[in-house]
C-alpha cells in the first residue's frame, strides 16, 4: 500500500482508511466502476493500480500479497483471471477517474473512478516533411556498405575456390610430364 498522506486521514485512523481503501478496490474490481469522492477515488487509484500490476505478474505470490489487501477470493479470482488478461498489454493508467459534479446532500464533489479495459491502440506518427527528410535517407547509406561487405565476401569466397582448384590443375600438369 502506498504511503499514507500526513494529516487527516480518510474517515479516522490509518487502520480505518486502509479497510476503506481495500473495500474501495473491491467494489471496483467486482463492478468495474464505482461513484465516490473525488478524495477518495484519487487516494483509492495508487493502490488499485498496484494491485492489478501484482495480478499482471500472476505468480502464487502475487496473489498471496493482493489477498492480504483485500481479503475476498471471489474478488481475487475476477481481477486474475479477467481484468489481468485485459490489461495485459497496457503499461500502466489503468484506471480512470471522471469528475461528476457535487452531490446533493453535504455538496461533495464526486467522481466516477472505472477500469480502463479497452486494448490499447498504437499511435502512428505523423511524417513532418523536412525533418523526416534527413533521417530516412541516413539508414539506406548505411545498408549500402553492408551490401557491399556481403559481395566483396562473395568475390573472396569464389577467389579461395578458384584458388583451390589451380592447384590441382598445377599438379595434373606436373604429372602429366
């Protein structure tokens, strides 16, 4: 778990908070996006990231140290058998935190925090015209040279055949007088 905050903690002590904490992480595992505080969805992201990093590793002890946290095998079992495979190819943000406006009562600022699961997507740059210029031709120099070692090994090898084969042409001609 993270370090707590000095200061006030959420709801009392820090042994309250880290159960809140944890409940917090299990409700969002189980429904995959949860209405709460904007406090308490950005105190609750660290350690909801840290606990699907320890189920992307998926080992006997990554499971161990996330139920320590949260306590429900059930919940354990969905977030390594179902959101760890979603996830799998995404290096880190996995969650997402929306600002809702005030709630209507005390007029709390509230948020949604909800698991990203879509698959990531791969940005493709765009080509700048002068700039991409210079470095596109700078790799077709360097694989000229290369083409060249590749031939001169070539003349080299068909030089030690023809080399190989005057000898024996040398000692027909020997044996032949």
């Amino acid at each position: 778990m993270p370090k707590p905050t000095k200061g006030p903690r959420l709801g009392g002590g820090p042994a309250h908070e880290r159960l809140l904490l944890a409940n917090l992480a299990a409700a969002l595992y189980t429904h995959e996006r949860i209405t709460t505080t904007e406090t308490k969805a950005k105190r609750l992201r660290p350690l909801a990231e840290r606990l699907i990093t320890f189920a992307k590793r998926g080992d006997l002890h990554a499971r161990r140290r996330v139920l320590a946290v949260i306590g429900d095998k059930a919940v354990v079992h969905k977030l390594f058998a179902e959101i760890a495979p979603q996830v799998a190819d995404r290096d880190g943000g996995y969650t997402r935190i929306t600002k809702i406006g005030n709630r209507k009562g005390d007029n709390a600022p509230m948020a949604v925090i909800e698991l990203v699961l879509e698959p990531v997507v791969k940005k493709q740059r765009a080509a700048k015209p002068a700039a991409e210029a210079a470095p596109v031709e700078a790799p077709v120099e360097e694989t000229a040279p290369v083409e060249e070692t590749e031939v001169v090994e070539a003349e080299v090898e068909v030089e030690e055949t023809e080399a190989a084969e005057a000898p024996a042409e040398e000692t027909e001609a020997v044996e032949a007088k």
